[in-house]
C-alpha cells in the first residue's frame, strides 16, 4: 500500500502545474498557501474582568459571566468549526468553490479545530480547482496531522482520474465505488471528468447514469450529462438533460445559461432568451446573461435594445470581451465602423486570436476602404478556424492507446498555437500520461514552459525540469539508436523502471 | 440608562441603520437595464419566472399574418408528370453519393411557347457487388399550353443512361436559339445538342467537356465577353468505391452516410467556347483555386461592371466568389468580399444560391441555403460587390436550425414589389440528430417595417394540408410560368420522391410583368445582363444569371410582380459588355420579348 502511495505522489508530483481548470467552476480566487493561517492564529480578545467598572460586584456575579464566557468560547470552538465545515461540504457538493474557499480560509486560521480535516478538505477543493502541486502539499499536511491514510490515497486517484490519468486511476474505479465512503459524487465528478477529457463519452454517460439513480434530487449528475450530450452534438438530449437539473434545482443557473447555448446553437433564439431570463436572476450571472440578451436581440434585429444594454455592461466591466465583441459588431455592421474599430483593437490587443473580435475588425476595416488590413484579419480568421476544425476532427477520432500520442500533440499544438491554452494543456497532459519519456511530448513541454516562465517567473523550476527531461530522452534515444533494438520508447521507460507505468 | 438617554440611542440607532442600510448600499448597475425599454416585457412575456420553456416547441412553423393571400396548390397528380429520381439507395451502400439527389429544369425545347421540364434521372448500382455505378433516363415532359404535360423522353432522344446524374442546366451554347442543355453527374458530363427538331444529340465528346471528376451543379454564361456561353463546372468530392470509409450511425449497426469532410475536394472547371460548338478547359487562365466542395454555382453581375461573375457554393468549407477582370480571368474573394463565412467566419455547408435584391436598393444580394445548425444566409450587396451577412438582422437566423436547405428563388410572391424567398429542403443522412428527414418547404416574405426600414424575413405559415405544409427529401427547385398565366409556378424534385408541380393559385391582384432577353452581339441567353424595371412605386432590378438554385434552372424570363397601382415607364436594359437599351411600352397581360439592339 505504502509504494502505491508514493506511486501516486510520484505521479502527481510529476503533474506539477499541470493544471486542469474546471471553466465553469474555477473563480479567481486567489491561491491558498499550505500555511496560510498558520501565523495568523486568530487573538480572541481577552475577557479580563479586572478591566470591567462593574469589578466592585460580588464574586457570584463573576462566576456567572466569566461562565457565560467560557460556554460562549466553548460553544464558539465547538460550533464555528462546525459551521465551517459543514458548509465546507454543503458549498463542494454544489460547486460552489468560491464559497468552499472562503469557508476553508476561516477555518484554516482558526486554531481551534481538526487541521488535519481542514487539510484534507483544503485539499480537496484545490483538487477541485486544478491545482493539483496545491492539492498535494495539503494532502501531506492532513498526513502529517495524522489523516486517515487511506482517504488521502483515494484523493490522490481522484486527482488520477480528474486529471485523465486513467491507466492510473481507472482500474480503481470498482474499488471506489464498491466502498464510496460518502464521496459517491466526488468520485464520479473526477472520473467523469477524466472520460471526457479522453473523449470516453459512454463511459462518462455511464456514471452520470449511475450517479443519477443513487441520487435522483441531485441536479449536479443531470447537468453533466447535458454537458456530455452537449459535447456529443446531442442537442436535443443536452436540453433535456440541463432542463432536469432545473428541475431540481430552480437556481442552478449555469444549466440555463448553458440551455441557452445549446439553443442558440439550434438558432432557436426565443426560446434561448426565456432561459437567459432565468439565469439574469442570480448576481453571478447577470452580466453574462445579459450579454447573451443583447446577442439574442441583436439575432433578432433589434439592434437599438442590444446595443442599450451592452453599453450598460460595458460601462460596469470595461474589459468584458463577449459584450464588448457584441457592441463592436454591432456598430460595425450599424455603419459605425470607426466607433466598432475602437471598441475591438483593445480586445483584439489583449486576445490577438479573438477570431470574433478579428472577423468583425475586419469587416469594419473594409468598410473604411483599407482592404489590405482587412484581408490580414480574414485570413487569419481563416487560418484560425481550419485548424480549430482540423483538432476536431482529430479529436473525435482519437483512441485512448499510446499510439495515439503524437495525435494528442498535434491537437495540443493546434490549440495552443490557435485557440484555449487550456485545451492545449489538456492534449498534451494526456499525452504526457501516456508516455512520460517520449521525446516530442517533453519538448512541446518545455517549449510550453519557456513562454508561460516569460509570464511567470516561478515556473522556472517547470521548465528546468523539463530540459533536463528533454535531454535525457535525447540521450535515451542516443543510446538506442546506437544499441540495435526495436525498443521503442515505452519498452525503455519500462526497462528503466522509471516510467509512470512502473 | 436614564430614559432621555434611551430614547437618544433609539435615534441614533435608527439613523445609522438607515445610513447603512441606504447610503451605503452598493447600487446595482442592471438595475438601469430594467428601465430600458421594453427589454423585460418582450423578452421574458411567455416565461413567467420559474417556469421552464416549452420542450415541445421545436420548430417555428411561421406566421399565418403574413402572405395571406398567397395560394401555392400542387398540381402533380393532373399534370400528367409522374417523375422521380433514384438515387440507388436500395442497394445498402450508403454512399455519399446518394445524398446530392437530383435537379430540374424548366426550359421551352420546342420553342412553342409553354414552358416543358427536364428531370435528370440519377443513376444505380449494378453488379454482384452492387458497387457499378450507372445512370438512369432523365425524362422530358413537353407542356401542351395548360401546364398538362406529355412524356418525350423517348422520341426527344434525351434518355441517355450512361451517367449517374444530378443536375441540369440550360443554355444555347451554339447560338441558335434552341435551349441545349448539360447534364452532371458521378465522373462525368452529358451535352445535350437541341437539334431544333424536338431531338437531341449527346455531344459531350465531341464539344470536349472532358470532365471526369463528380460534377454537382453547372452555370452557362459568357466569361470572357466573346458572344458564346461558357460553362463553369462544379465538382464535388474523391469519393468512389475505393475510398468508401465505415461511417457510424448512432449505433454500430447503423451504417451512416459519411459527411464531406470524409473526402478531399475536387477542382471544379471552366469551359470556355471556341465559337464552333466546342469547348477548352480554361480553369488555369481563369485562375480557379483547388479547394472548394462545390455543390451550388450561379453566375451574373454581382458588381454591376458589366462582366459576369461567379459565386460558388461550397460544401463545410468557404464559399468562392470569383470576380471578373473583364477578359475571364478572375480573382478569388469570398473572404474580403465576405461572402465565402457566416456572420462569424464559420464555413458552413452551402448548397442552395441564388441572386435577387431584397432591399430593393439596386444592388444583387446573395441568397444561401445551409445546413443543419447553420443558418441560412443572406448576404447584402453594399456596393462594388462587398457584401455584409445579414442573416440575423432580417429574422433569417430566427427560422431555427433544423433545415437542410437546397433548391432557392427569390421571386415576389404577395405583389408588394420586394422578392420574397423560397427554399426546398430535406435531410441528406440516414440518422439526423436534430432535424428531420423530410421537411418542410420555407416561403419567406420579405417584409418591411416602416418604422425603421428594417427589413425581415418571416417565414408563412401553411395551414393546409398540400405540398408546401408536408415534410419532403427536397433538392432541386425551379420556377416558370407553367400555365401562361402571368405569374410564377415551381417545380420541386426530391430525392427518392416525386417530383412535384406546385401551381401559384395565388389572386394576381397586382401588375405581373415577363421579360426575356435575346443577345445579338452578346450570347444569345444574354446571361449576365441587369433588367431595372422603372415605375411609379421605384425601380426593380433583375439580374439574368446562369446556374443558380440547386442543381437546376429556371425559365430564363425574369419576373416581376407589382402592387397593382403601379405603372411602368420602362425598362432599362444593360446587356453583357455594357451596353444599355430602353424599352418603353412594357406589356402586362403577356411576356415580352426583347431582342437586343444592334450596336
């Protein structure tokens, strides 16, 4: 048990920063520190009944409110952790992460409660969140604070599985489910998770399945099949699918705003709207609820009411990209083109591969007579959306085995050189699961690392890592080429006893 | 606490409950939102909160206010045509190449005055294997004047069935003012010679039409301004028996047609004439690119400079349009000219075009019938032939996403002087997601508000029970005044599905007008000329075009119909190469011909 332990923090070690960020749940909350709270013990005030004008009362009078103190501390230290807790558990179970977090953050500086717990949970969410080096550090320190052993196993395979690992993660699955320990959800979330990052849509749809069964006034299990229906281009099935987690929950929101992006997808705008409605109901989603408003307005021509609205938005978040992309189109295509041109250079400044805002520049370009800028954006409009198009296609088609690899990259390179790091990042770490040796995933690694360090120095240690990886695979292959063997570069890894697969 | 003191606290207590509960309250900035106006009650009307949209609601079936009087009654089973085309599929191939189906075209072969019809026939497998692709007869139907018509096949000689056929497309490529016409097909062509007798020759060989690839759709019209019809060819996709990959089904067991971006795309050509009857591909002078899955091509005068250019339809990847420098040399520019994406830059998977002016601003806009989940789009014409994509601010988005669309036609259907737009439609898979397999026709009525001259596209409601309320395999789409009547009739084919004759019963409550052109110095067709009919409500303009819908071809008159108050001054003519000619006197009980003036 004990080296499948270190298997495991070997495994994620070797995922350092390797992060899988859940789009529609990950806020911008900023990064616990294992030790954040540490130092920051909170100071009760001292109740000192010297200090008190009442201090000539009898002693009786004493002994009742220096009693009503202590039940109040006592009930303060039993209670407040208890509270924490429990909507630590209350806020994962709804994807509220920003609230789990700020529940951790009180508890992580309280000093009276169980660290180890508080640990294992602080854990959790960053788990959650993707930040898996967060997740490890926490996890060693509810060990050292003496968690239960085996819980901090199971985490690390959910971790596994969240993060595709699932050679690693996938044979546990039975296990997992055969003795869930109240985690049924979080074990199926990480593992339906990793299936959809491996394109396995059955598999995913077959735990959603299950989760649905055993929890049927879940609206979670239910608004993860709409996004895999959503994913499969079952538009149909994804509407029902998010409509049933409304059912259950009114206020899940995110499944009407996703509804409504499964509608627009049909061009179904009316219909789209009436759930853009319900969503502009929660202050969270207001603003891209309202946006998606104005889009449907403006599909529908009425530019006037899209434009009033988004000029709200955009006077409240100036850099809200969708909004302002929708007002530049619209003055674009309103005759505006100079006021559309200021309003998209800056996006298109800060995101230069924004097809929309690009397509839409272009279009305004044009309008001003200067065709020759505005063949550059089409063109690169052009180029950006094949290639899109060829990774889904690739994507589609892709196995799970290793010799799927070299696809894996070549998606991971389409994306980050066209569209979402963060799709980018999900190719290559599956690539990087299957083989941790071979050569061209290391180097799109480190070719990785040497832009992102530009932006953040502290990914040094990322990159220095991987040039090491690069020239021992180098030196690997060096020594191959000069042993006469078909090997290739799994059977060496096995042979070295240093791959994951070991 | 002394009770002046309490009561001293109770007041400062208050005020700074208030404070806090007032002055320092963030303000929320939606709450401007709901002062503008109308956005919550015209949004949110059908949706008291909490309540979750009707499921059941998946199409918007249109409004039965607008084109009221419009009457469109199928005549198929009195017209004595009894046509459809086959595609082969009984044979369990499921093969790409069942999913193009079939054209028509409406053409006078006899030159007697009515309008007949061509059906291409489409084609089989033979074999033990079942994977020898062959064709089938088309089949001529002559009108004997009441839109009654007779089968000629046979004793017009037009019953060739060495080709797996699509489409159809008439023109005079010799001058003699007998329609010939061209037919497209699984790796290869058929020229069909009129021989002024009521028969026909195949003459491809001889003419050197020597397209081998699969060829869609076709579009006649003089490129290159030396008096005689060129042809430019589409062609589709490598696909053959030899590259025929397993394409899944929504299970295992259920073979689908595999979609085009299976297969690589297939150059298409221009033929140019040499003045005698034959032809030389031209594709490298013309500078045609590699990469389009062409499936829809119409030609004519998108900038107006009196050269003929050509818009392609292609299919998943971006349309072409090839603007003319006059000489038939072209420059590609769909993308700066914005009409080869949608509205975002996405290629979408066109097949249906054609070439009105909605607006009625005298400048062509360009109509295209997309597939699933990609909206129709309607491109406006803002001069020198750039267009913007304005298929959401005229409500054509707002039709949903469900169609296949196919064979389209601007035509004015309620006699309000703008063109509204039909369009055919029907799926070309086994196993549809989203939409149907058989669907419905679409008549948009171009309608204008006059608030803001906006206009939109609204879709009419059917409410009967006849062709255009009853889901087909449509494809190809043509229109002809099949009755002599003055206005309009339409032709749908389907695939595996009869073709239907669908009469414009509608009340002619309005002035109809019918023009044909014939070229002297230009081509005879007088392809790529722009017709501006002027009168009293404004001017209409009309442009001749070669190609057009899908797969088929249309009476080459143009058409107009008028509010009824309307009178007509004249109308000006500007032939291929520039030249303009006014005619005066311009009839509305019958069709005029205008034959083009000498130099």
């Amino acid at each position: 048990m004990s080296d499948n332990n270190s298997e495991f923090e070997q495994k994620l070690q070797n995922s350092e920063n390797l992060k899988f960020v859940d789009q529609q749940e990950a806020g911008n909350t900023a990064t616990a520190k294992p030790d954040a709270g540490a130092t920051e013990a909170a100071e009760q005030p001292a109740s000192d009944p010297s200090h008190s004008p009442q201090k000539s009362h009898n002693l009786s009078k004493l002994v009742v409110i220096g009693t009503a103190v202590a039940l109040l501390i006592i009930g303060v230290v039993v209670y407040y952790p208890e509270y924490h807790l429990s909507n630590i558990h209350a806020a994962l179970r709804d994807h509220n992460l920003e609230l789990a977090k700020s529940h951790v953050d009180s508890l992580q500086a309280f000093p009276f409660t169980n660290k180890a717990e508080v640990h294992f949970l602080t854990a959790r969410l960053e788990r959650r969140r993707g930040d898996y080096d967060q997740m490890n550090a926490f996890l060693e320190q509810a060990e050292a604070e003496g968690y239960d052993s085996v819980m901090i196993q199971r985490e690390r395979i959910l971790a596994a599985a969240q993060a595709a690992n699932l050679e690693l993660a996938q044979p546990k699955l039975p296990e997992l489910l055969n003795d869930p320990r109240g985690d049924e959800r979080e074990i199926c979330e990480a593992y339906i998770i990793g299936f959809l990052q491996f394109q396995q849509h059955s598999a995913a749809l077959q735990l959603v399945d299950a989760w649905q069964n055993d929890f049927p006034e879940d609206a979670r299990p239910h608004f993860l099949q709409g996004v895999i229906e959503k994913s499969l281009f079952n538009h149909k099935e994804a509407e029902e699918a998010y409509r049933k987690a409304l059912e259950i929950d009114p206020e899940y929101y995110q499944a009407a705003l996703d509804i409504a992006d499964v509608l627009l997808t049909l061009k179904d705008t009316e219909r789209a709207i009436q759930y853009l409605k319900m969503a502009e109901e929660h202050p969270d989603f207001r603003v891209d609820s309202y946006t998606a408003q104005a889009h449907c307005l403006r599909m529908l021509g009425r530019d006037e009411q899209a434009e009033q609205i988004l000029r709200v938005v955009i006077s409240e978040y100036p850099e809200h990209m969708s909004a302002s992309i929708e007002l530049g189109r619209i003055l674009v295509e309103t005759n505006r083109p100079k006021e559309g041109i200021a309003i998209l250079e800056p996006i298109i400044k800060r995101d230069p591969r924004n097809t929309d805002a690009r397509h839409m520049m272009a279009m305004g370009l044009r309008s001003l007579g200067d065709l020759n800028k505005a063949q550059e954006h089409f063109d690169y409009v052009e180029e950006v959306k094949e290639n899109l198009a060829d990774a889904n296609q690739i994507a589609q088609r892709i196995g799970s085995g290793k010799e799927s690899i070299d696809q894996r990259l070549e998606i991971a390179e389409k994306f980050w050189t066209y569209g979402s790091e963060q799709e980018a990042m999900i190719w290559m770490r599956s690539a990087y699961q299957l083989d941790s040796l071979y050569l061209p995933t290391l180097e799109f690694m480190k070719r990785y690392y040497e832009v992102k360090v530009k932006e953040d120095p502290k990914l040094q240690q990322q990159l220095d890592r991987f040039i090491s990886e690069v020239e021992k695979a180098k030196a690997r292959q060096l020594q191959q080429s000069e042993i006469p063997t078909t090997a290739d570069s799994t059977e060496t890894a096995e042979n070295n006893g240093s791959g994951d697969e070991s | 606490m002394n009770k002046p003191n309490s009561i001293l606290f109770t007041v400062l207590l208050s005020v700074c409950t208030m404070v806090v509960f007032t002055g320092c309250r963030e303000e929320d900035p939606f709450d401007k939102l709901t002062s503008i106006d109308a956005v919550n009650e015209s949004m949110g009307e059908n949706n008291p909160s909490g309540i979750l949209p009707d499921l059941s609601v998946t199409e918007n079936l249109g409004d039965n206010q607008v084109g009221k009087n419009i009457l469109l009654n199928e005549i198929t089973p009195d017209s004595g045509i009894d046509f459809t085309y086959r595609n082969g599929r009984e044979a369990g191939n499921n093969s790409i190449l069942e999913s193009l189906g079939g054209g028509v075209a409406i053409l006078d072969y006899d030159l007697n005055g009515t309008l007949d019809i061509f059906f291409p026939g489409g084609g089989k497998y033979d074999g033990e294997d079942k994977q020898k692709i062959t064709g089938l007869p088309g089949a001529l139907y002559s009108n004997n004047g009441d839109a009654v018509f007779a089968n000629v096949t046979n004793q017009s000689y037009t019953d060739n069935q060495t080709l797996y056929t699509h489409g159809c497309q008439v023109g005079d490529f010799d001058n003699d003012g007998f329609p010939d016409f061209v037919l497209t097909g699984w790796n290869g062509l058929l020229l069909f010679h009129n021989q002024g007798d009521g028969t026909f020759l195949e003459v491809n060989e001889i003419a050197g039409l020597e397209n081998t690839l699969w060829s869609s759709s076709g579009a006649w019209a003089d490129y290159n301004g030396d008096g005689f019809l060129d042809l430019y060819v589409c062609n589709y996709v490598n696909w053959s028996f030899e590259n025929h990959p397993y394409c899944d089904g929504p299970t295992p067991t259920q073979r689908e047609i595999c979609p085009p971006k299976e297969f690589e795309p297939l150059p298409d050509n221009i033929y140019y004439s040499n003045g005698d009857g034959t032809f030389y591909n031209a594709r490298e002078f013309a500078n045609l690119t590699d990469l389009g899955k062409g499936l829809g091509v119409m030609s004519a005068d998108y900038d107006l400079d009196g050269d003929v250019d050509i818009y392609v339809a292609n299919d998943t990847v971006a349309n072409f349009l090839y603007v003319n420098d006059g000489t038939g040399q072209f420059e590609e520019r769909g993308t700066l000219h914005s009409v080869a994406f949608d509205g975002v830059g996405n290629s979408n998977g066109s097949m249906g075009i054609d070439v009105g002016d909605y607006n009625l601003d005298g400048k062509p806009d360009i109509w295209v019938a997309n597939y699933e989940q990609e909206a129709f789009a309607l491109y406006r014409n803002d001069g020198q032939a750039m267009f913007t994509y304005v298929s959401d601010r005229t409500g054509v988005t707002s039709l949903g996403g469900l169609f296949v669309g196919f064979g389209s036609l601007y035509y004015d259907f309620d006699y309000d002087g703008d063109e509204d737009i039909l369009i055919t439609n029907g799926h070309v898979i086994n196993y549809p997601r989203s939409g149907r397999l058989l669907q419905l026709p679409v008549l948009l009525i171009n309608e204008k508000n006059e608030a803001n001259n906006y206009r939109k596209m609204v879709r009419k409601k059917f409410d009967d029970h006849g062709y255009m309320a009853t889901g087909h395999m449509g494809r190809g789409l043509a229109l002809g005044d099949l009755d002599n009547d003055g206005d309009a009739d339409f032709v749908f084919s389907n695939n595996v599905e009869p073709a239907a004759i669908v009469e414009n019963t509608t009340e002619q409550t309005g002035v109809n007008v019918r023009v044909k052109l014939i070229g002297r110095s230009t081509n005879r067709d007088a392809v790529g000329s722009i017709l501006t009919l002027k009168t009293s409500a404004g001017d209409f303009v009309r442009l001749t075009r070669g190609g057009a819908s899908y797969l088929s071809q249309s009476d080459p008159r143009m058409y107009w119909s008028l509010p009824a108050d309307t009178t007509i001054n004249s109308l000006m003519i500007q032939w291929p190469g520039g030249q303009t000619q006014e005619v005066l006197n311009i009839p509305t009980d019958r069709a005029l011909t205008v034959v083009q003036a000498a130099d």
